[in-house]
C-alpha cells in the first residue's frame, strides 16, 4: 500500500480542507515530508490515519445512551420518505408514523410490504392537501432534494420558493403546524449557492412561523452507524414554544464494517446472504492488485495509468477509484450505485461491491426489512436512506424535546 498522501488525498480522508492542513503543517500538529521519488510534499498515511483516529476518539465525551422514553404517544408524519431508514428510526425511539409520502413506486412498495399498517401516500407531494393532520401531529420530518431558489427579492420568502421540493416542505409544516419540525439533507447543502440556498430555507421557515435552530452536521460514525456519512439537520421550533432544543450527543465507540458485516455488537448474526451486483472481468483484475483499504494508488505505476486514463494527471486524491475498503474502518459513504467509478466500495476479502444486504447493514436497517424491485432500485433505496440508527439518535432527541413541551403546557 502507498505509504504516502497527497495533500487532497490526506484532505480528502480526514474530512478537513487543504488550507487547515497547510496551516496544522505550519504548527507541527501534522508535519508533510519530501516524497523520494517525486521530492513532491506528501504525508505520511500512517500519521494521517493516526489524527484521523485521534479526532474521531477526542471531543466527544463518554455517554453510555441518549434513549429517553416518550412520556405521552407521539406521531410523525415524514415526506420524502424513500425506503422508511428515517422513519424506521423514529420508530425504535417511539414515535408513531401516522402517514409517509414519497414519489419512488419501488420505495412505496418497500415501505407497503414491511409496514402494511403505515399509510403510504404515494405520489407527487404538490398533489397532496395535508390540512386533515392540523394541530394533529407532533413533528413533521423529510429529507426534501436540494435545489436552488430563485432570488429576485432581497429577503426570500415562500413565493420566492414555489416550484422547489422545499416550498413543499415549509407549505406542509405550515398546513399541518407541529410544535418541531426537521429537515434533513446533505453537507453539501452549507456551500449550494454559497450558502444563500440555506438562508433562504431559514427565513421561509420564519416566515411561516418556525425558528431555526442553529444547524448542525451529524457525522453518521457518531451514532452506532458503521459508515462515513454526513448528514445536515434543519430543525425548527414553532415560535409560541419557548424550548430548547438539543441534538443527540454523539458516542465515543465506531463501528467498523466487521461490526456491519459480522456477528458483535450492532447484530445478532453474521449479513445474511443475498444478491448484489458483479465487476467486468477487466475490473476484477486491476482490483484483485489493491489491499484492503487500498484504492488505485496501491496499483502499479503502468496499471495505474491505463486504468485512470486522462484523469491519471489530473489533480484532486480520486480516494474512491478502485476503492478496497478495510475491516477495521467504517466504510465510506454508500451511493446509489455500488460500482461506479468513481465511488468504489469494494469487499475486502472478495473482489466484487458489497452485496444488497450488505448494503444494508452499513445502513443500519434490520434483516428482516425487505426491499422491492430490481437489484439496482434496491441499491438505490438503500443509498438513499438516512441510516436507521442515526434516525432513531435523532428520534430520541424529538421524543426528549416533546416531553418537556407537554410538561410546560400542562
């Protein structure tokens, strides 16, 4: 395995920008050396992996649990519920899912098949009139696609945004008023526009009558999921309730793929066996060259260049080409594809992309949660979800907030 790492690359592994790793390369905290070969400054892997450790381990102080019991029944309704990792979350921290919209007909039929009682409201959320659920229900929740708003206006308010998914989501809170609400989407969204997209979620979210409280980005490793994926939570308080609220508090311990993939702590057996999806013979011999948590710098110098191509000179670390990942780290971010190029996760031991129930188990969901349609939808619906345990973390945090609420307005 290549015992060094490019700047973007090392930047690329710990989540950190360049500039941060120039500037910890200036204080000592994370010293570059000179590659032999290229005289290039590099760091070493090992040193990186080291800090990468430290950061997950500090910070973080020890909490054995953040369940609490709901105090009274409380109901969810969800939007963009894709194939229920949100929604079966909430439901382990108590919280009643009295109806679930969502576009996806393969989704729907997921979410159909393990929860027959839940109502699936199935289709286009701008066909749907939510009023029935006035004053009715306890949170709303979604993970609404992101997209960007058009800025005509100086201050950006719901007209501003019709026509978006989140226009849908603030006209639903507004419809059904729940004392919380919460929206969940990817990192990304912080930088989308050069932040003027989340400013404008916020202030349509105070238009309507919410306060937006500070957001955070919730690191999936945090919260008992074997996987490195981020997730950003939107979460607003209706403006009559004087409450705080308080994300869940993050657990010292990460679990790796062989928590995922092996019988331990996170699951009583070891994955079960299912179908997934096969490399081309050309992919299985340039991968059957790379260690575990190796990727396509570990090939040989010839490989390496006619396996990247054009994009051999290009700048920029590619961690994800021709990706191994390692049993003893979580895995990296699922996608919606487990063989794409550029986002390689492939098994450690055999040379092939993890297969549909693996899939899932990086996700969090149960054994037992089937998923509908062809293997490439159900990769897709897996990719998509929120993990269950990262949901059920959140779950609690509603659950503890609604209890205080309740007590207040008795």
């Amino acid at each position: 395995m290549n015992k060094y790492l490019t700047l973007s690359e090392a930047s690329e592994l710990i989540g950190k920008s360049k500039e941060t790793l120039r500037r910890w390369d200036r204080d000592g905290k994370l010293t570059a050396v000179r590659e032999p070969m290229s005289n290039y400054r590099v760091y070493k892997r090992a040193e990186v992996q080291l800090l990468f450790t430290d950061f997950l381990v500090n910070d973080i102080k020890e909490i054995t649990t953040n369940f609490v019991e709901p105090e009274n029944e409380y109901s969810v309704l969800e939007l963009f519920a894709g194939a229920g990792g949100l929604a079966v979350g909430m439901e382990k921290a108590g919280l009643k899912c009295v109806a679930l919209n969502e576009i996806d007909k393969w989704a729907c039929q997921t979410l159909r098949k393990n929860r027959p009682n839940w109502k699936v409201m199935e289709g286009d959320i701008k066909e749907f009139n939510f009023t029935e659920y006035h004053n009715k229900v306890d949170v709303v929740t979604g993970g609404f696609p992101c997209q960007a708003f058009s800025y005509a206006g100086k201050k950006l308010g719901l007209a501003d945004a019709r026509g978006t998914l989140f226009y849908e989501f603030a006209r639903v809170v507004k419809e059904v008023n729940p004392p919380i609400c919460i929206g969940e989407n990817v990192r990304g969204l912080l930088s989308h526009e050069n932040g003027k997209t989340l400013q404008g979620m916020i202030s349509i979210l105070d238009e309507i009558g919410y306060n937006v409280v500070p957001f955070q980005v919730l690191k999936a490793i945090n919260y008992k999921v074997p996987q490195k994926r981020e997730r950003l939570i939107l979460v607003g308080i209706r403006k009559d309730i004087d409450l705080k609220y308080e994300y869940p508090k993050p657990y010292k311990k990460i679990y790796n793929l062989k928590d995922a993939l092996k019988k331990g702590d996170l699951f009583e057996t070891n994955v079960p066996k299912s179908e997934g999806a096969k490399y081309p013979k050309s992919k299985i011999d340039v991968l059957d060259l790379v260690p575990p948590k190796g990727y396509w710098r570990d090939l040989p110098l010839d490989i390496q260049k006619q396996f990247m191509g054009g994009s051999f000179n290009l700048g920029g670390g590619k961690t994800g080409i021709a990706r191994r990942i390692g049993w003893d780290e979580p895995c990296l971010t699922l996608t919606c594809s487990p063989a794409q190029k550029q986002t390689e996760r492939c098994h450690p031991d055999e040379t092939r992309p993890f297969t549909v129930r693996e899939y899932a188990r990086i996700q969090t969901f149960p054994d037992e949660w089937k998923f509908e349609g062809s293997i490439a939808q159900q990769y897709k619906q897996i990719g998509n979800a929120v993990p269950v345990n990262l949901g059920r973390e959140v779950g609690y945090s509603i659950v503890k907030f609604l209890n205080r609420y309740y007590k207040l307005k008795k």
